[in-house]
C-alpha cells in the first residue's frame, strides 16, 4: 500500500468523523477560554493590579486554581490535541495545483499544529499538578541556543520566524483574510464576529510580533534572560511611552480574540 495514500485516507477519515469535528471545536473554545485569560491578565497587568503571567503558563495557573481546574485543564489537553490532529490533517489532505502554495499551506498548518502541542503540554503539566513557567522556558531555550555554535545566528533566526509570524497575524486581521475560513452568518452577527477577528488577531500579532524583537535582543545582546515569552513581550509594550495604554488596548484585543475563538468554533469550516 502507497504510505501516502494511506495517510491521506486516515486524514480525510479523521475529518469525517463526526467526533472528532466535535473535539476540534471545543479546541477553538479552549483557545478562546486562554487568550481571555491572558487578554484579563495583561489589562490588569496595564492598570497595576499585577495579575500573574500573561501568557499562556499564567492563563493554565488562574484555571488550575478555580474550582474543577482539573477536569477543565483535561478537556484543554484533549481539545487543543484534537485540533492539532486536525490540523496536521489539513496539511496532509492539501492539494492545491500551485506547488509553491501547497507546500506554503502545509507548513502553516503543521506550525500551527505544533504551536497547539505545545500549549496542550503546558495544561498537561498544569493538570498533573505543576507548574509551567513560559517565560523561563523561553530563556532556557536561549541560552541552549546561545550556547550553540552559531548560537547568534540561531537564536536571531527563531526572532525573526516569530516576528514574521507575529506580522503575518497582523496582515490576516488586517485584510480579513481569516474570513475565508469562516462560514459566517448574515446580519449583525456577522459584522461582530468580523469586527472581533480583526482586532483579535493585530492584537495577537503585536505581541508576538515583540516577543520576535526580544529573541532578537537576547542573541544581540547575549542575554538569554531579554527573552521571556508572551509575558515579557506585554510587559515590554507596558514599558513604552503610554505603555499602560497599548498594553491595555493590547490585552483588550486579546480578549476580542478569545471572543473571536468562540465565534470560530461555532462557523469554522470543517
């Protein structure tokens, strides 16, 4: 049997599965339930109130101390899982005629799938009864790089591949590229969730956008501690002139996202 076409079949099986559409919804809920927190949590961080991290280490604490914090971080774990498979069935199942984008498409989509792995780690380690640090997680891995060969190099890189993915986050709100993915409603419905997705996802990409320069700053300037992740990459924008402002409208955005991610799981096609 040709490996591919059997990797195809299990993808588009996956896909028609009525259950598993289910689990990859509840995903975008989960992600939406995260960047409120962290969206709540860099508000609270612009008016002063601390609040913990803002990233997604911070957002796993505040759940894990509510009440059901466990089942809760289960059904992170599960969601965010499922929807990477999913994900990773996209870009098995892409055929678009254009090589070029094909591949394009395939890369984003095992990204992406990546990036939710990663975040069901950090509530697998949360629901286990640790504690996930993204901040420290982020210097740590600096400091591996930078201890590499080539380490400035290297480290400079992983800056620029996620400042470019932080833009890239901002070109999709901006030209509502995003609505493509969408089967959306008509009426006022349609122009909210549109509205939420645009401020959502500059928001979104401004602060990875930051925490891009900081991996930059770090190799530069050989500090490994400059890189912390989401939370640093927020608490940076509170360092700026009207900081508390844009860190404000930032965690506002955020929290739009969240709204947007709720929104998503209801109309995303699948």
């Amino acid at each position: 049997m040709n490996p591919n076409n059997s990797a195809s079949s299990a993808a588009r099986a996956a896909q028609d599965s009525t259950a598993f559409r289910v689990l990859a919804r509840v995903g975008y809920v989960v992600l939406g339930i995260l960047h409120l927190l962290i969206g709540a949590i860099a508000i609270s961080i612009a008016t002063g109130g601390g609040g913990g991290d803002a990233d997604q280490g911070g957002a796993m604490d505040q759940i894990q101390k509510s009440p059901a914090g466990a089942v809760l971080l289960w059904i992170i774990v599960i969601g965010l899982i499922a929807l990477a498979i999913w994900q990773i069935a996209e870009a098995i199942v892409e055929r678009d005629p254009d090589t070029k984008k094909k591949w394009g498409y395939r890369i984003k989509f095992l990204g992406t799938a990546a990036a939710y792995l990663a975040i069901a780690g950090t509530a697998l380690v949360s629901a286990l009864g640790g504690q996930s640090q993204s901040s420290e997680s982020s210097q740590s891995f600096s400091a591996r790089l930078l201890a590499a060969p080539a380490g400035v190099a290297l480290l400079v890189t992983v800056g620029l591949i996620v400042g470019a993915i932080g833009i890239a986050f901002i070109v999709r709100g901006i030209t509502r590229a995003f609505k493509k993915h969408l089967v959306l409603p008509s009426g006022s419905a349609r122009t909210g969730i549109i509205a939420f997705g645009v401020a959502g996802y500059i928001a979104k990409g401004v602060a990875v956008a930051v925490a891009g320069v900081l991996f930059i700053i770090a190799a530069l300037t050989h500090d490994p501690e400059t890189a912390g992740g989401l939370d640093a990459a927020l608490r940076a924008l509170a360092g700026l002139p009207f900081g508390a402002v844009i860190l404000w409208t930032v965690g506002a955005g955020l929290v739009l996202y969240g709204l947007f991610c709720f929104a998503r799981a209801r109309y995303a096609r699948m």
